[in-house]
C-alpha cells in the first residue's frame, strides 16, 4: 500500500465539499501565528508514485483510472515509463512522490501550466513529509516540475490568503484554483487549503477529454500517446 497523502482541511469559507475537513477555531488561530510557505492548488488528478519491490507502482484513485476509455491512465503510464530513470533515483530510499496530472482539464482550463504532471510533495523513507523547499530541490534534481512556493511569511487572515490567490492569478495569468498553507517545524510538516468559490468539484464521469496547455498557451503538453484503433 502507498501511504496516501494527508488529508487537508480547508480553512473556514473555503469552498469545501461535504466530506471534506474544515480547521478549527484552534487549528485557524495558530495558523495564523505561525511562519508559512504557500503554493498554488493546481486543479489536476491526484497521483502519487513509490518503488514496492524494486518497480514503480501509481496509485490513482479508482474512479479515475479508467476515465475516458483508459486515457488518463494511459497517458499518466507513458510520461512516468518515460522518466523512470529519476523516479528511481528519487525514490530508491523509500518514500513517495505526489503530484498533480494535468494533461486532462479536470474542472478549471489551466492555461500556462510548467508540465504535464507537476510534483508537489515527497515523503522519505522514514515516512515524514518533506517541507516544500527541501521537497522541491529533491523533485527537480530527478527531472520533475516542482509546485513553486510563490509567497513565504506570517499571514493573520483569510483576506489575506483571498488575495495571495489573486496575486498568484496575477502571476501565472490564468485562474487559480487556490492555495495550499504550509507549516514545517523539525518535528512535522501542517497543511491548510483555500479553494476559491467558482471551482466546480468534478466527478470522474463529468470529465471530457479535453487538455489544459504548456508554456504560451500554443502548444499541448507533449506526452506520447498510441493511436487508439
């Protein structure tokens, strides 16, 4: 079994689902007190990546894997065969690489996007999650697109963390789904989310095919894919 990544709690207002956590009065008060590195949400499908037994195993959650006729799990198969190289130096200690799949438009068309898949946490292999500085030199060193940790410092509201995702939209040009908050101390690492009111939470069914951009917006993502007969 891959260690699945912890559940975040969306701070108060943030557009949660039903099951989703919220963060408590205690959980908001000491966020606010504390030193924090934030990096966009990137609205993609959730992967995570480990070595069980010397091979790369991907862990999607089930309802995506056969989205499209396969597609997806087509797709997200081929770009990490073809980088299986780093992923084992990455991951040939233990741990697990998460990351967003963002060839597929889940519910916001990103515009822009630095990859196809973008890494945005690793846990080692003694099973603690790395703070995103450290996480991200590790990333790129096995020839991955890190999340960029855009702002860092103390914040003291939720109108503060609204406009951070309007300065991130600013910056990247395009929408912004919202904001992960991190906490790192020597001992753990503590997440926080904003999501915005417009993001639509999307069930596999509703997704149709269509491909978010790299770069300038001209072009795909150049991922290899068979022709299907």
């Amino acid at each position: 079994m891959i260690p699945p990544f912890p559940r975040i709690p969306h701070l108060p207002g943030s557009h949660a689902a039903a099951d989703d956590l919220i963060l408590d009065d205690e959980g908001v008060a000491h966020l606010f007190t504390s030193d924090l590195r934030v990096v966009e949400k990137l609205d993609g499908i959730n992967v995570a990546v480990a070595l069980l037994n010397k091979r790369v195993v991907i862990d999607v959650k089930p309802q995506w894997r056969k989205v499209l006729g396969g597609d997806v799990g087509r797709a997200l198969g081929i770009y990490l065969r073809q980088r299986e190289e780093g992923l084992r130096r990455l991951l040939e200690k233990g741990g697990v690489l998460y990351g967003e799949w963002l060839w597929h438009t889940v519910s916001m068309r990103h515009h822009g996007l630095p990859d196809t898949f973008v890494g945005f946490a690793l846990r080692d292999g003694r099973g603690r999650m790395l703070p995103i500085d450290e996480a991200r030199g590790r990333i790129e060193d096995a020839g991955f697109t890190a999340s960029l940790m855009f702002w860092s410092g103390k914040l003291t509201s939720v109108r503060q963390v609204k406009e951070l995702v309007r300065r991130r939209a600013r910056q990247a040009g395009r929408d912004v789904e919202g904001v992960i908050l991190e906490e790192a101390t020597p001992r753990n690492v503590r997440y926080a989310k904003w999501v915005e009111p417009a993001y639509q939470h999307m069930r596999p069914g509703t997704l149709r095919g269509g491909w978010n951009l790299l770069g300038d917006d001209a072009r795909r993502p150049v991922v290899w894919l068979p022709t299907r007969k």
